[in-house]
C-alpha cells in the first residue's frame, strides 16, 4: 500500500523520516550522511571509516551498521537506503531523492524568507 501511494505521487519521504526509521545513533547518520556526500559512485567503507574515525572502529562495523539500517527500511516501507556499487557503498535512489528533496525544501524555504 506505502508503495502504491509512493508511486501515485501522495507521499514523499524525506531525510527526517529515513533517519527516524534506519538510524539509532549519531553514528548511523553520519554514515548516511557519508554516503550522500560519495554521490552516485560510492564510498569504500574503509574511507567511513577513515572520515568518522573517532566514532567508528573498522569497516566491518559500517558494513553491519548499513546492512541493518537496510533491513529496519526495508521491514518498514520495503526500500533499501544503500546499496552495494562494485566495492563501493552508496545511497539508493530512493534515499538519495528523499535526502535531494529536503535539501530542495530548505533552499525554497530560504528563499522565501
């Protein structure tokens, strides 16, 4: 049914949402946030862990962290947040247009003020 209306048009996920339903801790949303800044070709999970060092031991640890943020959307709405692009991670198109719309919302906002 979500996927239906998703489709039709009459819902639209945003990054507050993802991360309410994917993330535990700061340290999945940084992760998140790693993923978008790759872009559309990825990050390895060993530059994650490079970037987020104090907060992240090795990139087994952001391996299961992604595959579990997977799993918690998936049950939820049956999207996946990131997917796996060779060796690299990146956000799935999904993700990556519900983080791509809120940004879009913040610049409408700006400048409407």
């Amino acid at each position: 049914m979500i996927q239906g209306l998703d489709i039709g048009g009459y819902l639209h996920f945003d990054q507050p949402y993802i991360e309410k339903v994917c993330c535990l801790d700061e340290v999945d949303k940084a992760i998140l946030e790693e993923l978008y800044r790759a872009g559309e070709r990825g990050i390895l999970p060993k530059d994650i862990v490079h970037n987020l060092k104090p907060m992240i031991g090795d990139r087994w640890q952001v391996l299961h962290r992604i595959q579990h943020m997977n799993k918690r959307l998936d049950l939820e709405i049956a999207q996946k947040v990131a997917e796996k692009r060779g060796h690299e991670w990146a956000l799935t198109s999904f993700a990556r247009n519900a983080y791509d719309l809120t940004k879009e919302k913040l610049e409408r906002e700006d400048t409407d003020s």
